[in-house]
C-alpha cells in the first residue's frame, strides 16, 4: 500500500512508533484501522469507554459489548474500536490532547483509512447557558479571547485559524430534539482554575468577581457560550491536518452563577450522556449511509 503522509519526513522511517498509543508499524495497522471513518475523543478514559460501549448497544454494528477491549496500551489513554469508529481519550488540556491527535492521526494514515472526521465530546462550564446544554462549537476561542491558536515553535509563536466545520456542525445541531442544544464559540483555556477566571483555587488569585464577572460578559458577548481545555489546538489541528471536525461539550455549570461544580453524580452522567447521545445521533444517521463495516 503507497501511504500519504501529511508530513513529507515521516517518509525517511522505517518503523513508525506510536509511543503514547503502544502502536506501531510492525502490527497490521491497516487490519485493524483501515476502515476507520471517524474517531471520536474526550478527555477521560472512562468516558472513551463508556462511548464504545455505548455505540455497541445503540448502533447496528453486530459487535457483542465483551469484544470492546482497549488497543494498544493504556498508560496515558485509551483507544476503542466499535466498527468504523475510534472512541480514544485524551487527557486534560491541549498538550495531553495533542500528542493524542498527531499520534492517532499518524495510526489512520498508516492504517490507509481515507474520508475520516474528528469529534471531540468534552465537558465544559457554560457560559450564560443552563447546565445540561450541549454547545457545538464554531470556533475554538483562547484565552486572549481571538479565535486562534498560539503554540511556541523553535522560540517563536505561531498562531493558527481555529474555525470548526460548519457542516458537521449544522447537521448534528440538526439532530438535537430533545436535548438542548446551543451553537457558539467555545473557550478552550490553560488551566482549570485561573486560566478559566475561578475564585476557588488554591492560590490568591489577584483579581476580584467583578472582573470574573466583566470577563464572562464580555466573552458572552463575543459569542463564547462554554469553558474548556483543549478547543483552540483541536480545531487548528484538524485545520491544518484538513480533517473535517466538531466539538460537542456538555455545560456542567452556568459560570455566571458561581465556579464549584455542585451537580450530583447523576446530574452529571446525564450532562454527558446528552453530548453523546447527540454524537451517537450523528454517527447513526452518517454510517447509516454507509455499508456496515468490519469490527
Ligand atoms: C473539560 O474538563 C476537563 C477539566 O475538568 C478538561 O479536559 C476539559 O476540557
Ligand atoms: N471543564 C472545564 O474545563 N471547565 C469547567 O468549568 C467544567 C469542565
């Protein structure tokens, strides 16, 4: 099979190794991988899991649920297939998820799989919009609040463009009845706590709840409806890759009523549940098109 690398140098190896994933080039990647049409993450490896399990037993994939084992090793994440679809995580933060999108992003062009799409299914703190709302994103937003990304390269920063496909956008949001469902940017920040304006770390913060409160209303009025961690480098990777991608986070919280994540152990299952269950639509409605696939 003659492989197209995104990236011209990885022609000048001889074996490829997938350190953080526990794949290589010596195992039959394209056995495993090559039908792969969309590869769905999120930070936890819990989630990953349950996300596998959940495909099993909503799409007609003919896969019995003992049969989602993790591939490859499961020290930094964990990586699932059910039929055409790869459930993985990514740990927290854009460095973690990175690494995770280069490697996996390497797997399928070894693997030979073509047409394939990115969905990251994340939890996130609304931002003037109920708990329980999914936000599809349009762009990833930083920190500065620009809808772009910088990342530091050989002492220098680069910046990219961090718009999300607007199609795969339209037609999950499509989807959405029942489950509320908000389009608007998404604020993908470096920390937890202060990188996301929270009173509540561990440190004296140096800034009041007014100027959280000011913050919030002016990311509000740039159209930023959710906080995370990873949004800007997930969309300029799947930018620069030119791999179609959404971002689907369910809203644990309302930022503007306070910083704690308060929900009982239910209230937030079913706050991911309908980020997933949003995701699972999609799939069901896009592989429905498509003839079913091998395990
Ligand atoms: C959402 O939740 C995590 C932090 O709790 C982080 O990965 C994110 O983006
Ligand atoms: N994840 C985040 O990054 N922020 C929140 O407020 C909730 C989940």
């Amino acid at each position: 099979m003659s492989i197209e690398h995104r990236n011209p140098y990885l022609n000048a190896l001889d074996e490829d190794f997938l350190y953080h994933l526990g794949l290589d080039t010596t195992m039959d990647l394209e056995g495993m991988f090559g039908d792969v049409k969309f590869v769905c993450m999120g930070g936890s490896a819990d989630r990953a899991e349950s996300f596998a399990k959940k495909l099993v037993n909503d799409l007609d994939l003919d896969i019995p649920e003992e049969d989602i084992q993790p591939l490859g090793k499961t020290e930094r994440g964990s990586l699932f297939k059910v039929g055409p679809i790869i459930s993985m995580s990514h740990g927290m933060g854009m460095p973690s998820m990175t690494i995770f999108l280069h490697e996996v992003t390497k797997l399928l062009e070894h693997a030979g799989a073509t047409d394939y799409k990115y969905i990251r299914i994340g939890t996130s703190g609304g931002v003037g919009v109920e708990p329980g709302t999914v936000i599809v994103a349009e762009a990833g937003v930083n920190g500065k609040l620009k809808a772009e990304h910088e990342a530091v390269v050989l002492g220098e920063v680069r910046t990219y463009p961090t718009e999300l496909d607007v199609q795969v956008c339209e037609d999950i949001v499509a989807l959405a009845e029942g489950i509320r469902v908000q389009v608007g940017k998404t604020l993908g920040a470096d920390d937890f706590y202060e990188g996301q304006g929270r009173l509540d770390g561990a440190l004296d913060p140096g800034y009041t709840e007014e100027d959280k409160m000011k913050f919030l209303e002016r990311a509000y009025a740039f159209g930023v409806r959710n906080y995370e961690m990873e949004a800007p480098a997930f969309a300029a990777f799947c930018l620069r890759a030119g791999i179609p991608a959404a971002l689907v986070c369910a809203a644990l919280l309302n930022r503007f009523e306070g910083d704690q994540v308060t929900s009982t152990k239910q209230e937030l299952a079913e706050y991911s549940n309908n980020a997933q269950e949003l995701v699972v639509r999609y799939l069901a409605k896009e592989l429905g098109e498509r003839p079913t696939v091998n395990p």
